[in-house]
C-alpha cells in the first residue's frame, strides 16, 4: 500500500494569503496544500492534508494517524508555543514527525522561540515559507524509505 503522510496545520493558517505577507508571504493554504501535493505525487505518495483551529480536534488526528498514516507533518501555528496535549499526542503516536514554519520563529517574539512541538519531532524546518512544507515532505519520504 501507498505510504501517506499526514500533514496538519494550526490555527489561523487558514487564513494565510490575507495579513503580514512580508512575514508569511503571498501564498493562501489552498496553495501550498497544491504544491504539496504536487510534490507528494512525485515522491510516490499520498497526503491528507488538514487545517484546524481547535487544540482537541489536532490531537485527535494525531491519535488517528497512528492506524492510516506513516509520519506527521505539522506546523502547530500558535499551539507551538503552548500545547503540552500535541506534543503529548505527537511522542504517543510512534510515527516519524516534522515540524514546520513558515517564519523563522527564532528571529521573532521570546516567546515564538520555544516550541513544545519540537521534542517529539525528529526534524524541523523553519524560515523558509511554502518551500519548508515541500522540504519536510522530501524529509519524511526519505527517513520512511529508511525503516
Ligand atoms: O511561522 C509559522 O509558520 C508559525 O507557525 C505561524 C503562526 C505563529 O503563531 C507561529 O509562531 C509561527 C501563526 C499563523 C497565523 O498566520 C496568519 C497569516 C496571515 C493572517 C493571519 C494569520
């Protein structure tokens, strides 16, 4: 069976496209989700591509991946900075994650420069836009040919 990776996005990143391009850039979710798939399908592999703006509703995905997919793409927006209850879903779910951001978070608030997220993630990209989503896909693509 086809490998598929499940790529999650936090809150407000629907509404990318709209405010701060010269921190986010230009680019909507239903571009990026296109790209990715482009991506995907050059890879050989499938992608549920999913937006929320509920900390609950994440976690259950997360809990789900486990038994339909084979690695976790997330960028957690805000739920970064504050989700205990993500990262606690990431570390249970035993799949290989990456971790996303459009910005470079480390150039940015005090308080964007911790990430909950990043411990239970095997790599992180970050500071380079659209392009970090395309990255962490050829990431998880290679590190699952590995195992
Ligand atoms: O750089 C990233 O990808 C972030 O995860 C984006 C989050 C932010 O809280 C993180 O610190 C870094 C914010 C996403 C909200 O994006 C919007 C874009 C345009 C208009 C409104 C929100």
């Amino acid at each position: 069976m086809a490998l598929k990776i499940l790529i999650v996005n936090g809150p407000n990143l629907n509404m990318l496209g709209t405010r701060e391009p010269e921190i986010y850039g230009t680019k909507t979710l239903a571009d990026i989700e296109r790209a990715c798939a482009e991506k995907a399908e050059s890879l050989g592999i499938g992608i549920d591509f999913r937006q929320s703006n509920c900390e609950g509703e994440i976690v259950s995905w997360i809990q789900q991946a486990r038994s339909s997919c084979n690695a976790v793409i997330i960028n957690p927006a805000a739920y970064s900075h504050t989700s205990v209850a993500i990262l606690d879903a990431l570390l249970a779910c035993g799949l290989p994650v990456i971790e996303v951001h459009l910005s470079n978070i480390f150039r940015r608030d005090e308080f964007r420069r911790h990430s909950f997220v990043s411990q239970a993630a095997d790599g992180i990209v970050c500071g380079l836009g659209e392009q970090g989503y395309l990255l962490a896909l050829e990431a998880a693509a290679s590190l699952l040919s590995k195992e």
